[in-house]
C-alpha cells in the first residue's frame, strides 16, 4: 500500500510525522514501517526514508524487509560495498527470497558488470511469482549491454504475461528501431493488435513506423484507429499533425496539433507547429502570432527563437531579426544555432565586426563548419587584420586538409604580408588541389593577383 497525505486510512504516516516533531517514540509494526518507506522512497524524501529505516530497524531488528530497505539506501548512495555485506548476511538467513537476487543484480549492474547481473536475475525468477518485473530488469541490463535482440525477447515476455505492459511496448519499439527493424516492427504489432485492437499506444507506434517508411496514408490510418481506440490522446493527434504538414494539408494539421491545445496545457511544440502551418499558407500575422506564444511558453525552446528570427529574415527585416536572435542570446548564450544566425544577420547588415565575433563564437562552442571558419577569415580580411585571418586558415586546415579555399587564401595573405615562400606554397597546394579555385586569388587580393612573382609561379604551375 502507498500511503498519501490525501488518504484518510493513512494513520501510521501521520503518526510517524507527528513522532519525529515531539520526538516521542511511538510503536509500529513492521509492515507499517515498511509502506512508510516505501511511501518517502516514492516521494524521493531519502532523509525520511532513512529516519524510518532506523526507527524500524530499532523496534524491529530482525525484518528482513526492513535491512534490504537497508541496502537500497546503501545501492542509492552508490555505497555497494556495504550493500554487498548486507546481503550475504541476508542471504544466508533467507536464501530463497528473491529481493535479494534484484538487489544483488543491481549492485553488479552498478558496477556496469551487466552479464553478471542478468546471471543473478535469471536465478532470481526460479523464487518468484511476479516474473514481469524480473523479466523487464533482464531486458534492461540487456540494453545496457547493446544486446538488443535479447532485450526485445525479454521484454516480450512482459508483454506475453501483462498485455497492458506499455512500457515493455516501448521498449520491445525502441529496440526495433535501434536495429532498423522497421518491417519487423509493423508485423509484430500488427499481431499485438490483433490480441488488443483498442491499445492506443500500439496504434500510436506504428504509426511511427509506417511515417518512418514514408508510408504516409498508413501512418494516418494507425493514427485514426489509435484516437478513436482514445480520443484524448495528446500524442496520436500530435503525430497525425506532421504527416499532415508533411502531405502539405496544412489547414488540417493546424486543426490536429489544436485539439492538443484544448486537451492539455499548451505545449511549445504544437505551438510551434502551428506557426510553421500558418506561414505556409502565408497567413504571416497568425504565424508571428504562435511564434510568439512559443517563446512566450518555453523560452528555452531554441526551435520557437530560431523560427520567428527566420520569418523576419526571410522578409528581409533584418533589424527585428536581429533584435530577436539577440533576445535568444541573452536567454542561452552557449547555443551555437543562435550565435550562426547571429553572425549572419549582422554580415546582411554590414556589422563587419559583430559578425565576425559571432563568428568566432560558433567556433569557440565547437561549430566547426568549413563555411563557419571562411566566413570569419573574409571578415577579417575585410577589418584589415591579416595575420588573425591567417591564424583562423591554418586552425581550419587542420579540420580540412587539402582544402583548395582555404589554401587559397593563406597564398593570398602570406604574399600580402611579403612571405613569398609560404605563399608560394599555399599557391601551389591550392593549385594541385582545385585549379579552378585561383579566382579567389583575384577576387580577395587583387593587387596580390597582379603581382608579376604570383604571375611566374601560376604560369609554372599551368605548365
């Protein structure tokens, strides 16, 4: 039994609570300590849990449920030596109750000796009746060991004794997928819907699947069945929302991803959705509008930020674009997506100096993308800092060796700075690499171009 605050039977919680105010002790049978536990370990309050382990333990010294209380303390606070100790000492008292198998599997899986624990599981289901939970740690430590045929068996075992199992559904899911078992997935729960017609999560599932193979009028009809199996189903209608954005039916998917809002709290998701919906039909007022209520509603959410900064840069409103990405900024200033559009935004306004430390910010964060660090090196070209734009190249290069762009531009800085060898060799590199690319020569170093030593070397090279 779970006790709660809420409940009028919940007597021995209330006087337990009321003891440790008046520190009066008071009696409780062992099986009261134990939903008092039980009920703080649900809670998370580990400090109460512990209090009432010790109280229990105090009037209660030889319960055996009580002392594995004991060890899932000890398992929680990553002590397993002493969880280890308290167990043979258990075990030799009461060597066929099957708690203390679980613990011991999860001392070993705590350990990450994961096959271990399976072994001690294994055991564990030869003592017990509810062979459903024994079967999922199995399945558990099998993903921990990336063994994801086994798991799935196992979890389909949960399934074969609790039908209504939906986290073993998941979980048999997700291991199918992981496999890219697609095919294998739809059959299985095809047969699972055969047993269980009206299980909405099942539904819900292959859907998934089906959107995953591209198969977009099955992915609907799974997702019909799974709302009519239970029309209050947030995710059923979330889902048929991006397969009908998907099909380009957008005033459909607006009114899906609506009825989530009606259903539960609005979510930034659908919120978002619908604003990408709304600008497709080029309703731009209804767009911003959502945009708007996204951010409002998880201003952590980077997608709702990134979509309303591009809806005013496609309209080429650079300034509000700007002044968004920045509010974005000020929220997570450690987010690489922000700090691109950033740099972008401010290159489209001439703000030479701003983009380039936007710039250099996306690399310090570990955007390292080859348009990322040309960029940087042109606008430091253009700030007139040559030997910086020559230190961004060469930290490129390591990331693109035999880079025709890049060597290109290290020719055209080092000639510029009056280092002939090194140009020289970046001249000849960038040449054997891509010919084709000796225009950025011209177009960055127009006056390196004319030079008549540059002149020499292009035309031993075209030899």
């Amino acid at each position: 039994m779970e006790l709660s605050h809420n409940d009028n039977n919940n007597l021995p919680l209330t006087k337990f609570e009321s003891m440790l105010k008046t520190n009066h002790v008071l009696f409780f049978d062992s099986e009261e300590f134990e939903n008092i536990i039980h009920h703080y370990l649900n809670q998370g309050k580990i400090a109460l849990a512990k209090k009432a382990i010790k109280l229990g333990l105090d009037q209660h010294p030889t319960s055996i449920n009580l002392r594995l209380f004991k060890v899932e303390i000890y398992v929680f606070e990553n002590k397993l030596t002493e969880a280890d100790s308290l167990l043979n000492d258990l075990y030799t008292i009461d060597p066929k109750n099957e708690e203390i198998y679980i613990q011991k599997a999860n001392i070993f899986s705590k350990k990450d000796d994961h096959e271990q624990a399976i072994e001690v599981l294994k055991q564990a289901l030869e003592l017990t009746n509810d062979v459903v939970d024994i079967y999922s740690l199995i399945g558990m430590e099998y993903l921990f060991l990336d063994q994801y045929e086994n798991a799935k068996t196992f979890f389909m075992k949960c399934l074969d004794v609790d039908i209504d199992d939906y986290s073993a559904l998941y979980n048999i899911i997700y291991c199918y997928e992981f496999l890219n078992q697609n095919e294998d997935a739809i059959s299985y729960l095809n047969t699972f819907l055969d047993k269980n017609p009206y299980c909405e999560v099942a539904w819900h599932q292959l859907g998934k699947q089906y959107y995953t193979l591209k198969d977009y009028n099955k992915a609907l009809t799974a997702y019909d069945f799974a709302i009519i199996s239970d029309d209050t189903f947030v995710g059923a209608y979330l889902e048929r929302g991006k397969v009908l954005e998907h099909l380009k039916q957008y005033e459909d998917a607006i009114e899906n991803y609506t009825i989530t809002l009606k259903l539960e709290e609005p979510t930034s998701f659908a919120l978002l959705r619908i604003g990408n919906c709304y600008e497709k039909l080029e309703n731009f007022d209804l767009a911003l509008q959502y945009y708007d209520r996204t951010v409002h509603e998880d201003p952590l959410l980077d997608k709702g930020w990134i979509a309303i900064t591009k809806f005013y840069n496609k309209k080429g409103n650079y300034q509000k674009a700007l002044f968004f990405i920045n509010k974005a900024i000020n929220i997570d200033s450690e987010n690489v997506k922000y700090w691109k559009l950033y740099s972008q935004i401010n290159h489209r306004l001439a703000f030479y100096e701003e983009a380039e430390r936007g710039y250099k910010k996306t690399i310090d964060l570990g955007n390292y993308e080859l348009n990322t660090w040309l960029s940087r090196g042109d606008l430091l070209i253009k700030l007139g800092e040559p030997q910086a734009a020559i230190f961004n190249f060469e930290q490129a290069i390591e990331f693109y060796p035999e880079n025709a762009e890049l060597e290109y531009r290290l020719a055209g800085l080092y000639f510029t700075l009056k280092e002939h060898d090194k140009g020289a060799f970046y001249l000849k590199n960038g040449f054997k690499h891509n010919e084709e690319y000796t225009f950025i020569l011209e177009e960055l170093f127009p006056n390196v171009s004319n030079e008549l030593l540059v002149k020499n070397i292009l035309k031993q090279i075209y030899k």
